[in-house]
C-alpha cells in the first residue's frame, strides 16, 4: 500500500509549527482530523483485503486462544451469532498496562 502525504484540509495550517500550535489549541479539530487518514486507508483498500485493521502506533490486538490474527478472526467468525446480515466490524475492548 501506498502512503499519501497529510496535510489539514480547507484553511487550517499545515506549515509544521503554526499546525502543531494549533492542533495543542484545537482538540476537537485534531480529533475530527485524524478520522480523515483512517478513511483514505479504508477507501483506498477497500477491495485488496478482506479486513482492516485501524490501530494506533501504540495499539496492538492480542489473541487469548490463537497463535495470531487470522486464527482469531477464524475463532470469532465460527463462535459468533449466526446472522443473516453480513458482519461489517469488529469491536475489540481495550486493556491499559501501566507500569
């Protein structure tokens, strides 16, 4: 997959100190702003994978029972609520370790 420079849309900064200062000022906007890369991902992949994965850099899935993702998966899909919808998502809950 390919990467696509970021930058802020409309008349938001993106010379690199005006944008930092900004995004420390307007958390709401920097919020609203990192759902525009997960979209680009997802839209631009869409059709090469079967599944997604939108994770933070300091974010990670863990399987309590399989070896790795594919077996989870496999795991949930088999286990799950028989639907006649097809599943669009996965939820995964989180877990903090501190120190």
């Amino acid at each position: 997959p390919s990467t696509a420079p970021i930058t802020l849309p409309g008349i938001q900064p993106n010379e690199p100190i005006s944008r930092n200062i900004y995004l420390h000022k307007k958390v709401v906007k920097k919020r609203q702003n990192e759902l525009i890369p997960y979209n680009d991902c997802l839209y631009r992949n869409i059709y090469n994978y079967h599944y997604i994965a939108l994770l933070d850099i300091d974010e990670i899935i863990m399987s309590r029972t399989g070896l790795n993702w594919k077996e989870l998966i496999m795991g949930i899909r088999k286990n799950a609520t028989p639907s006649k919808k097809p599943v669009a998502s996965y939820c995964f809950r989180n877990v903090y370790f501190f120190d």
